[in-house]
C-alpha cells in the first residue's frame, strides 16, 4: 500500500492563546463559521484548554510551557504550520465574512512579504486600524484612518501606508516569517515585536499591503498598559535592532527626541523605571550585531533583486566604431614654440 503526503494547505490560520480561553472561543466561532477552503487552524496554547466543544478534529492544538507570552504562542503556532500564507488572529479578535479571500490574493505578486486587514469596531463599520508604523526614533505607532469616524466603505487606505500588520492580526508570506526571523522576536516584548518585524519588511524593499476587503474585528487599543521598566526595555531593544539602513547620527539624534517624548508620557513615577529599562536594553548593545547583519542581509538581498529585474540591453542596430590605426607618438610631430 501506497500512502500519499498530506497536501500541503495555502493557509494556516495560527490563533496565540496566552491565558484568556473564553476569548478562545469566541475567535473559534468565528473562524469556523466562516473558514476557508484549503486551510489549517492552530490553537497555541499559553494555558491549560481541556476542549469541551470537541473540535480537535477541525482544530489543532499545540502547547506552550504555561505561561508563555503572545510572541512565544505565535511563534510556536507559526513554527507547526504547514501553509505557504500564516494568518495570525489572537484569541478574542473575530474573523468576518470571506475575511481571507482578497488578502490571498495580494500574495500571487512576489514582492508581497505581508497583508494587513482592517481592524473594525463591533459594528463592522468604523474603522479602527489598519498595520503598525516603526518611526525611525524607535517607536511603535498604530496606523489608523486621519478621520475618527471613517467608516468601510469611506477610508482612504492610500493614506494609512503601514510598515506591517499588528501582532493581533496580520497575514505574512512563511517564507518571509523563516528569513527575517525565524519568527517574531520575543526580546521585543509583546508591546514591539510587530514593529520589529515590521522593520524587516521596509529592510528587504517588499511590501503590506492594506486590503479593505478583509476585516477582523477586535480593539487596537486593548493593549494593556506594559510596566515601565518592560515598556523602556523593549522599546529601547527595537531601537537598536532596527539601526541597520539608517544614518547612524540622525537616528540617535531621532532617539534621543524619542526618549524625551517617552519620559513625558511615563511622568511622573513612570520615568525612572522607564530609563531604567532603556539603560538595560543599551548595554546589551552587543546582542544586536545578530540582527543587523539579518538586516543587512536583507537589503542586500533587495538590491540583488532590483539588479536583476532591470537587464542590461546593448543595441546591435545603431553603427559601431571599428579598429582605427593607432595614432602617431607625440614624438613624431613638431613641437610649436610656445608664447
């Protein structure tokens, strides 16, 4: 008997599940009642989920030493999947209807490493946010639509031009995910790991593109509040691990602004934990090289690729210029008396 390899799926859809299982179930029902063909669901456990719906026969569960954070269970659910696209959707963020359809086909064009959906309110109207930015000070910013009440069928995605989608929600090309990680880094935190992945995708000259055909919904702004030393450690981590492509100078100065803001932002007693953690992060300046030789593998990588995207052509039709004799020394000839 013959036994033929599982086909491998187009999608893995990866829901990280740090603690919160009743939010589990939510982003389940949701998955399941509007699941695409040809894909794979994982489940990340951080916890303990004793499946009282049993469904592990439509959903596969891996587990992660209890505890793990939402970077450890994505990378975890990221690492055993199978599919050529990953969609992360953390548990208690919903999918909606053909959520997946227009965002896959974003990825038929090489250059796409990443998709980011619209984040919408309960209503599935209001727009909320659409991808992260990584300013070039180091910090974290939601993209959302200029307008407050931008609705579905009124934003400008033009406008929103994000770096990467959030760590909650985004579609990434796998092969992407192996080279510019393998997965998201967990030194960054929670709170910056998108972001530094985000990085990666500006580095390697691919795209994310924003597609207003998917949309999940969830809250941006759910985050909780980090505590400031971690809030200033992975902060000042993603700084110095997104330095490779930057005039070195102009960054730090750009840094510098950067930690003035942050300083405000925390103060009063907030400051101090923050600098706190921003002095650990510096001094463990020489665990970056790592990364910004990845980087710089990657503009590389990039520039190698625009080479070859743009031949050279020489025209055959126009007339050439033969042999001609050589021209006599200047020995041969007079020499003019100078004035």
């Amino acid at each position: 008997m013959s036994s033929q390899a599982p086909q491998r799926p187009v999608l893995s859809i990866v829901v990280p599940t740090p603690s919160d299982t009743a939010a589990l179930e939510e982003t389940l029902v949701s998955i399941l009642e509007n699941r695409p063909q040809n894909c794979e669901i994982i489940v990340a456990l951080g916890c303990e989920y004793d499946d009282p719906w049993n469904i592990r026969e439509e959903v596969r569960f891996v587990q992660a030493p209890a505890g793990s954070s939402m970077v450890a269970c994505a990378n975890l659910g990221v690492a055993s999947s199978r599919g050529e696209v990953i969609h992360i959707l953390a548990a208690g963020w919903r999918a909606s209807e053909g959520w997946t359809d227009a965002a896959l086909v974003h990825f038929d064009d090489r250059e796409t490493s990443a998709v980011v959906p619209l984040t919408v309110a309960t209503d599935r109207r209001k727009v909320v946010a659409a991808g992260i930015r990584c300013t070039p000070g180091g910090r974290r910013l939601a993209v959302a639509p200029r307008r407050s009440r931008s609705t579905v069928d009124t934003v400008a995605t033009g406008d929103l031009a994000p770096h990467g989608p959030a760590l909650e929600a985004g579609f990434w090309r796998a092969t992407f995910l192996a080279e510019a990680g393998p997965g998201f880094a967990t030194a960054c935190g929670d709170s910056c790991a998108d972001a530094d992945m985000a990085v990666a995708v500006v580095r390697s000259r691919t795209k994310a593109v924003v597609e207003p055909g998917s949309l999940v919904v969830g809250d941006a702004a759910e985050r909780r509040r980090k505590r400031p030393f971690l809030a200033g450690l992975h902060a000042e981590r993603l700084f110095w691990r997104s330095i490779a492509g930057q005039p070195v100078l102009l960054a730090v100065l750009r840094h510098l602004i950067e930690i003035v803001r942050h300083s405000v932002a925390r103060g009063p007693f907030g400051t101090l934990p923050m600098l706190a953690g921003r002095f650990v992060a510096l001094i463990q300046f020489g665990s970056y090289g790592q990364r910004y030789r990845q980087l710089r593998s990657l503009m590389q990588a990039a520039t190698q690729r625009n080479d070859a995207a743009e031949p050279r052509t020489i025209r055959i039709d126009g007339p050439h210029t033969g042999f001609g004799r050589p021209r006599r020394a200047m020995v041969d000839q007079p020499l003019r008396k100078s004035a």
